[in-house]
C-alpha cells in the first residue's frame, strides 16, 4: 500500500492555462489551439480529495473503470463531433467550409476531449469509490 | 453488485478490532472494510486471504457465495 503521489491543493489552477487556446483560434499558428488541453488540468480539483488517502486495490480498480468509461465516451464524443462537423455542420455553417477553419475546429474538439477524458476520469474515481 | 453474503463483521467483532484497525492489518482503507461488510465489493484473492489470516478464520467462513 502507499499513499497517493503529492499532489498540491491549487494545481487545478493550471487548468486556467487552458484559455490560452483562444490565441489559437484567432492567430496565424493553429497548434496552439491544444493548449485547450490544459483543462484538463482542473481534473486535480477531484484527484486533491484522494491526496491524504491510501491507494488500496479499490481505489485502483475504481480509477482503472473510470478511466476505461471517461476515455471510451470521450473518443467516441471527438468522433461523432468530427464527423458532424465536417459534414453536416459544414453545409450549415460557413466559417466551417474553409479547410483551414476546420482543421482549427478537429484541433479544438480534440483538445477538448482530452481535457473532457480527464476530468471525466478523475470525477468518476471519486465517484465510483465514495458511492454508497 | 458482487453475489455474496458477507460474514466479515460478525469475524471481526469478535477478535475486538474496529474496521480502521482492521484495514491497517491488511493495508486498505476503512471504507474498503466497510464495503466488504455489506457485499458491496469483490475482494481480490491476496486481500481475502490477509483478512482470514488476521481474523484467524477460513475463507469460506468469510464471504459466503450462493450456490
């Protein structure tokens, strides 16, 4: 058994980072768009509740299916948004028929499905452990 | 939801340890003692067998499966 890895009590704040991505959107260098990503950071908001906890087979087993659920929805939810948006979305959107708009618009929804995974995964940890 | 009745209380009881002191015998945590009482978490076979070495019982005696 060991406790969990230090994890400090504002580190969510990191998320923050995240609004960088708008910089992105909006310049000439569409990979800054994945700084979305950085939401994903708030994700510690949930994983600080387990800092003083010991990290016993069921709390591992309990992260290992939360992980499985939040990463399965997230890839699925990317896909189905891609696939709507450069078809359908497209036709009735016309910022979204130029390629380079969409390629910022799969940089973005990737970005934040990532950051969706993560805080998905660590809210169903919590979720999965504390239920009654 | 795991299939088992669970004798873990009456056991532990018995040998007049709390769940805390329990959970640190076999090194889990006093909730996780808690959901074994009420069946509501499958044991892995390591942490079975620490239980029944530190309350001096057998397994079966332990989490009773239905047939």
């Amino acid at each position: 058994m060991k406790k969990q890895k230090k994890i400090r009590k504002y580190e969510w704040l990191l998320g923050f980072l995240g609004f960088a991505g708008l910089y992105g959107m909006f310049d000439n260098n569409p990979p800054e768009i994945l700084f979305f990503a950085f939401f994903g950071f708030f994700s510690r908001f949930w994983d600080y509740k387990f800092q003083n906890e010991i990290e016993d087979e069921r709390l591992i087993e309990n992260r290992y299916r939360a992980t499985s659920v939040a990463f399965k929805s997230s890839f699925s939810i990317v896909l189905l948004i891609i696939a709507v948006g450069c078809t359908i979305l497209r036709a009735l959107v016309k910022p979204l028929r130029s390629l380079e708009n969409q390629y910022k618009f799969i940089l973005a929804v990737i970005a934040f499905g990532f950051a969706f995974a993560m805080l998905l995964t660590s809210y169903l940890t919590y979720r999965f452990d504390k239920k009654d | 939801m795991p299939e088992y009745k669970s004798n873990l209380k009456e056991y532990r009881i018995k040998m007049n340890l709390t769940q805390e002191e329990l959970a640190n015998i076999v090194g889990v945590r006093r909730e996780t003692i808690g959901r074994l009482e009420n069946a509501q978490y499958n044991p892995s076979l390591k942490l079975a067998v620490d239980i029944a070495k530190a309350l001096h019982v057998s397994i079966e005696k332990l989490f009773v499966f239905d047939e």
